[in-house]
C-alpha cells in the first residue's frame, strides 16, 4: 500500500466497483455533517497552494515541479468542492444534489473520489521527470502527497461500508507513522517486463498452496483437510480468519 500504483488500483478499483449511485451513503447526516466538518475550504486549500508555488518559484525554480503541483491542485479543487456540496447536503438535506447533477450523496463522493484518483495519477510525473529527485524536492513533493491522501481517506471513509472502514483506518496510521518516507513513486512501466503472466490477476491464484497439499496438522485439533475463506471487495482479496483454529 506504499506505492503509487498500489493507491491508484485500490482508488480505481473503489470507484468502478461501488454500490449503485442511487444508494444513499450508510450515515446519518449528523454524523456526515460532522466528519466532512474536518475538510479543508477552498480558500484554505488556495492559500496552502499558493504558498507552496511561491516556494517553488522563489526557491526550487523547479519547472518540472511546479507542472506537478498545479496538475495536482487542478484535481483536489473539485475534490474539495463536492466534500463541502455533501457536507451543505448533510447539513440542511434536501433535494438540490439534482440541481448539480448528482442522484444521491454516495454519488458526490464517488465523484469526489475520482477526482483525488486522477490527482494520484497526476504524480506519475515524479517517476518520469529526472530534476524531481532532490531531497527538498521530494519533500514538497510529499507535502502535496499527504493533503491529497487526506481528502482520500476523508471520502473513503464516508463512502466504504461500516465493516470495512478499518481498512483505510489501518492504512492511513501506517502512512502517518513512517511519514510517507517509504512511499515509492513507481509506474507499471517498472513491472512491464516482469515474468507475471496473470500480471491482471489481483486474485490469490498461484499465491496459496494447493489445499490437498498441506499437511491437516496447518488446523489444530480437526482432521479435515484444510481450506481459506475468499473475501471479495473493492480494493482486492482478503484472507479472513481461521475460525475454526481453536488457539
């Protein structure tokens, strides 16, 4: 989960795989109104970018840098645009979403979380541009990463089904202890000549052993040959529990 790639399969695949935009989201607008509360305005975030150009210009005088920046924010302004639409909607709950052309709240934040999707993509640039390599350089560069993984979270949290909150939850206190230093800027041109033949394939095939082949002994206390429960969603495969290992 600390690579670009990583963040834009999981987002895209989020995005594609979402409930219907119809479903409204599975909070009550108190409790919406008082998460999407923590947002940052677009003023706030115009001063931020402002600030982080005037750096850039008068310090970095970084051509290649500046071009990510503004690439980024062109994506986040909207992102930040429709959270404060869903938290005015939380807010006073009527039926004006149809005035912006969306059908539901679960569709502002979809929409919302396309927006933050094509800003992750905007930073393959840090891949492909050679004078993005510099320490101060990569540091702006992570400033713009951290606010960008804010608003995704932010979104992700409010559009994900109550059980599978704690995947983001996980994923953001990992980003925010190891401060985004291991987060790695690849592209797939990095993997394209890899032998992965099922390169497509975000399953588990060729990954778990064949269950006929592991010893009976992998469950404790059952003589029945052992077996791994799949649980499909919108971000990948999950192994669950052995529940039935009574250690």
């Amino acid at each position: 989960m600390s690579s670009l790639t990583n963040v834009i399969n999981i987002t895209g695949a989020f995005v594609r795989h979402s409930k219907p935009l119809d479903f409204p989201l599975e909070w009550a607008c108190k409790d919406l109104f008082h998460r999407l509360d923590r947002c940052v305005t677009l003023h706030q975030f115009d001063d931020w970018h402002d600030e982080q150009v005037d750096w850039i210009r008068q310090q970095a005088r970084n051509e290649s840098l500046e071009r990510l920046c503004e690439g980024i924010a062109l994506f986040l302004r909207p992102t930040i645009l429709k959270a404060r639409l869903l938290r005015k909607y939380a807010e006073h709950p009527h039926g004006y979403l149809l005035l912006y052309g969306f059908r539901s709240d679960r569709h502002v934040s979809v929409s919302a979380l396309r927006d933050v999707l094509h800003a992750f993509k905007a930073f393959r640039g840090v891949h492909e541009a050679p004078d993005l390599g510099a320490i101060h350089i990569r540091a702006m560069i992570r400033s713009d990463l951290t606010k960008t993984f804010e608003l995704m979270f932010l979104l992700g949290k409010i559009a994900t089904p109550r059980r599978d909150r704690c995947f983001f939850r996980r994923w953001q206190t990992y980003l925010t202890e190891s401060q985004f230093e291991n987060f790695e800027f690849d592209s797939n041109d990095i993997y394209s000549g890899l032998d992965r033949p099922q390169l497509g394939n975000t399953g588990f095939q060729g990954v778990l052993a064949d269950p006929a082949r592991v010893p009976p002994c992998c469950l404790p206390h059952y003589s029945t040959g052992p077996f791994v429960i799949v649980n499909p969603s919108p971000y990948g495969s999950t192994v669950l529990q052995n529940r039935l290992d009574s250690q």
